[in-house]
C-alpha cells in the first residue's frame, strides 16, 4: 500500500517554528506538490517524512506505518534532490543500478531491471557513458531513474527541475508526469514553480509560513481561492486584489466602494451575510471586458504600460485613487497608453474575500 500522510506535523528550529500542525495525505497513484515561496516549509516537511530531519511533533505515517522513530534507510522511500549527486566515477548504467546492490538480486535480474527503466527514461542508448559526458536533462532523468529502479513505497522530489533552462523545463516536466502516472506510488514533490505544480500534480499543497493554507486540485486552487494569500500566489499575472468597501447586497448584486467609484458587481449569495465590512475583491487579469462606456458595473482606469505577450497584451492601468491594476487582452485588442478605459469584471471570475482574507462563498 503506497501512501504518505503527516498528522500535526510540527517542526521547530529553537524559537522559530519551519511548520506548524501540517496535515496531507497522499494516495497510492497521486502526485501532490507542496507549493510556496522559499522559506515556507516545505522542503522541512519534506525533509521529515524522509526522515532527514526529525519532527518535533505530529506523525508521518507511510504505507499504514508510524515511521517517526526510523531512519531514512528503513522508510522504504526513494527521494530525488535539486542536485543530481550522481556517482561521477561510474557509467550511467551503474549509476542506475547502484541502488540494486542491496536487494540480493542476480546480475541478469537487476541488467533486465535497469535496462527496463533506462528505456522508460530514454537513457538505454547512454548506458555506458559517465555523467560528464551527457546533457543536463539526461543528468536529470538518470536521478529519476535511480530512485524508480528499485520499486520504493513512495517518491519525494525535491525541486527536481530547479537546475534546468526553460525548455527542459518543459519537456521534462512532461516526462516525470508520464513516468509518475504509471508507477502507481503516492509521490510528494516540492516546487516554487507554480505552472510545474499545476501540470505535474494531481492536488497541491499550498504553504506560507509552515502553514498548509489549501489543499486541491489545480482548478479547485486556481478557480477557488480559499484566501487572499492563495488568490495572490497562483496564476500568472497576478490576480488583481482591490480593496473596497461593501455596502449592501441585493438581489445577487454587491454594491461596493472600490478604487474611489461606486461598483454595482454580481457575488456569490454568501457575500450578503457580511454587515457593511471592508472587503478585497479578487479579479483576475483575463476576467475583464474592456468597455467603450463608464457604466455602475465598470472600474475606471487609464493605461499606463503595455506589454506584450505574444498572443495576448499585459496592461497596467492607474485606477482614479492611484491604484494599480492589470489587464489581459486579445492582441487584436488595440490600447493605447493614456487611454482611458472602463473595464467590466466577469463575475463568475469575480472573488470577495472577507477582512479576514478568507474567501467568501456558499
């Protein structure tokens, strides 16, 4: 049975606490990314369900068994690191079977084994070569293929893509994905990389000051920020967050002070269970319609920088109160610097969050 789970997973260096009462489970076949700037935690939570570092309370349970008391070898675990520390002496065939040498495996079965994985990873016509004599990414891959030749009980990569340039980024991330699908192992990655965490995992993990502020799928985490924090860190550009003042809610319409105008914007029914409050609205830079026509369920700006994008064109806008604010538009969508616009949020794309930063919705 592949599984990892932490309960109240506590780690405290001194004073100063690197996670505090982290709780995730993780499925045999699932991928879940822990997510964050540096410094949040998740490399320390990492480190403690390998047990490289030893928690200061709570329990990391793997395949049904407490493994707080043992160490790293007896875990059962196979773990990626940022940097590849490949055996530079030995061929990148005897790189892959290093981790055999333990199970007591006869040569013909452990050649069959690590020429089974070297094809999985597209390194069976480099075999005989040193580490010095291939590319970064074939570097890369041979770490993976190291730590899948011998079957653990589950994987942890930590920041395995770090050390690439974009475009291995890219194919890459798509390798480890394929690979990850088929092994049926619950694997735990850590990544600041927010687009690697949204193609590569099945849920993510989102953390700030060794807090797990949310946990779900890459839609549920996108589309449904559970708080300002959330809504700020994932997507790119940065959702825009606008303070306001909420008024009154009638008829599925909130009536807010936002950016100095008065805005009349369709929110969810749970919005009107807040009092007349300070609120942030969430609007993300592809959910505005540019409009010729200052209207209630408009926010005025003025064109201050454009950048384009390729197919789409980033705009910073000045709100009327000094605000900033970013649109996406279509390229074909011609604006001008200095030009003024009034722009329509999409209000299925709309999210008010309370003074509490928390979100607010049924």
């Amino acid at each position: 049975m592949s599984t990892i789970e932490i309960k109240k997973l506590t780690k405290q260096f001194g004073a100063f606490t690197a996670v505090r009462d982290a709780d995730l489970r993780v499925d045999a076949g699932e991928v879940v990314c822990l997510l964050g700037p540096s410094g949040c935690g998740k490399t320390t939570t990492l480190r403690m369900i390998a047990g490289l570092e030893r928690a200061t309370s709570g329990d990391v349970v793997i395949a049904g068994q407490r493994m707080n008391e043992l160490p790293p070898q007896k875990r059962d675990i196979a773990m990626v690191f940022q940097f590849y520390a490949l055996y530079p002496a030995l061929s990148v065939g005897q790189n892959i079977s290093m981790p055999l040498h333990y199970e007591g495996l006869s040569k013909a079965d452990a050649d069959a084994r690590v020429m089974r994985v070297a094809k999985i990873m597209h390194l069976d016509t480099v075999l005989d070569r040193m580490p010095n004599q291939i590319s970064e990414g074939e570097k890369q891959r041979l770490a993976v293929a190291r730590a899948i030749v011998r079957d653990p009980n589950c994987f942890l990569f930590d920041e395995p893509l770090s050390r690439l340039d974009v475009e291995l980024r890219h194919s890459m991330r798509g390798q480890i994905k394929e690979v990850l699908t088929g092994l049926s192992k619950a694997t735990v990655i850590v990544t600041h990389d927010q687009l690697e965490a949204l193609t590569m995992a099945s849920r993510i993990a989102i953390m700030k000051d060794g807090l797990i502020e949310q946990v779900g799928t890459p839609h549920d985490v996108f589309a449904k920020p559970s708080n300002v924090f959330v809504a700020s860190f994932i997507g790119t550009p940065q959702m825009n967050l606008v303070e306001g003042i909420l008024k009154s809610f009638t008829d599925g319409k909130a009536s807010v002070v936002v950016a100095g105008q008065d805005l009349t914007i369709g929110a969810d029914p749970a919005v009107s269970r807040l009092r007349p409050s300070k609120v942030t609205i969430g609007i993300r830079p592809r959910a505005f319609v540019v409009s010729q026509d200052r209207a209630r369920d408009t926010i005025a700006a003025q064109a201050e920088l454009i950048e384009p994008m390729g197919a789409e064109t980033l705009i910073h806008a000045r709100t009327t109160d000094g605000g900033d604010i970013r649109v996406v538009v279509p390229r074909e969508k011609r604006v001008r610097v200095g030009e003024s616009l009034h722009l329509r949020p999409d209000v299925r794309q709309t999210h008010f969050f309370g003074e509490d930063g928390r979100a607010v919705r049924a």
